[in-house]
C-alpha cells in the first residue's frame, strides 16, 4: 500500500511542488567544487522549486569527486525549498556490491529507499517504501539520456530524459541537466511521488548520464 502525503507535518505545507507532473533538475556545476548541487525548476518558467545542497564532504570524497569514482562517493544531499525549509534528505554511504539510497523527510523519518545492482547497467534501481516493499523500479541506460520508472506489471509512472544544456556549457562544465515527467495516473498525495522525485535526483550522482 503507498504511503500518502501527511498534510500535518512541516511536509503538509510544501505539498503542492510535490503535486506537479513535470521538473526540469539542472546541476550546479561550481568551480573547483566537489559537493554535489542542483536545483529544481519548473520546466516552462525557470522558477525554481527546490534547491539541493550537499554538506560538508570527507577528504575521501573530496578526492574522488575529481576523478572517474565520482558516482561511488558517499553523499548527503538536503532538499529545500526557496526559502530554506527542508522538505526531504537524500543519503548513500560507500557502496561495494550494491548502492543502498536512504530518503528521509524533514524530521528524519524514513520514507523509503533505493536499491541498485553496482554492476548492473540495465536495471539501475529498486525503489522501495519505508517498509522494504518494492513500489516500482527505474531501468534505463545511462549512454540515450532515458530512465523509466515502471511498475512490476510494467505500467510506467515516470520518465526521465537527458536536457541539453548546450553544448558549450555541456562540454565546459560536464553538467547534467534532465527532464523529469510524472504521470498524471500517479495520485497526487501518493508518497510514490516524494520518492520518484528523489529517485531522479540521485541519477547523475550514481550513474554517467550522457547522450551518445
């Protein structure tokens, strides 16, 4: 059974950008910067929706943000709103056979999680609800700029497609810049949705996402 949104929860009044359909997440690719950064906007007016910031970062990380480990680093990503309120966190320490993705709301309840085959090409993750149960799973690959996030009765519920950012920057910054769509089928109260969302942000910090 998917979870719904808890309308009397800090979660209850940022509601509404978890409503919507369409999010373009473009990443904030700084100078000599090794944390993680994107924001989230809406994909006809630029507004931006959320902001993702990551933390401080081990000199681990440091390192191997810089190098082509970057995808295998441990991350700890905030997601805001414009004004500064947490909405959710987005977690992974060091994988090693598999990559185990924690999301948790604003007061550090869980909410669910990710599970990827570190190995695996085809099938990237398993998205799971706070009780282990598998809601969906997102398949693609990374080499088309195309992820697809499906039922295990093969209904699709979200897709995810790599945006140009033009080439110039593209090829200056490496910055990843892509297309969510959800849909509509996909209720709006559904914590499915929190977890899409944050499913897809995950995708360029675990997985080279490039057109060919």
């Amino acid at each position: 059974m998917i979870g719904f949104l808890r309308d009397g929860s800090i979660l209850g009044g940022m509601i509404k950008v978890l409503r919507r359909n369409t999010y373009l997440v473009e990443e904030q690719a700084r100078l000599l910067s090794a944390r993680f950064a994107y924001d989230v906007r809406d994909p006809e007016t630029g507004e931006i929706l959320l902001r993702c910031r990551e933390g401080e970062i081990g000199k681990f990380a440091r390192v191997f943000r810089f190098s082509e480990y970057k995808r295998t680093t441990p991350f700890s990503l905030g997601v805001y709103t414009p004004d500064d309120r947490l909405l959710m966190r987005v977690c992974r320490g060091v994988p090693v056979f598999s990559s185990r993705v924690r999301v948790l709301d604003a007061e550090g309840v869980p909410i669910g999680d990710f599970r990827q085959k570190v190995f695996s090409f085809a099938a990237v993750f398993d998205v799971l609800d706070a009780r282990g149960q598998i809601m969906c799973r997102l398949k693609g690959k990374g080499i088309g700029g195309e992820f697809l996030f499906v039922t295990q009765q093969g209904l699709t519920l979200a897709r995810v497609t790599k945006k140009w950012a033009g080439m110039t920057k593209e090829l200056l910054t490496s910055a990843d810049h892509y297309l969510l769509v959800i849909d509509e089928a996909v209720p709006q109260d559904s914590m499915l949705r929190q977890l899409i969302l944050a499913s897809a942000l995950c995708i360029g910090m675990v997985v080279k996402f490039e057109i060919p």
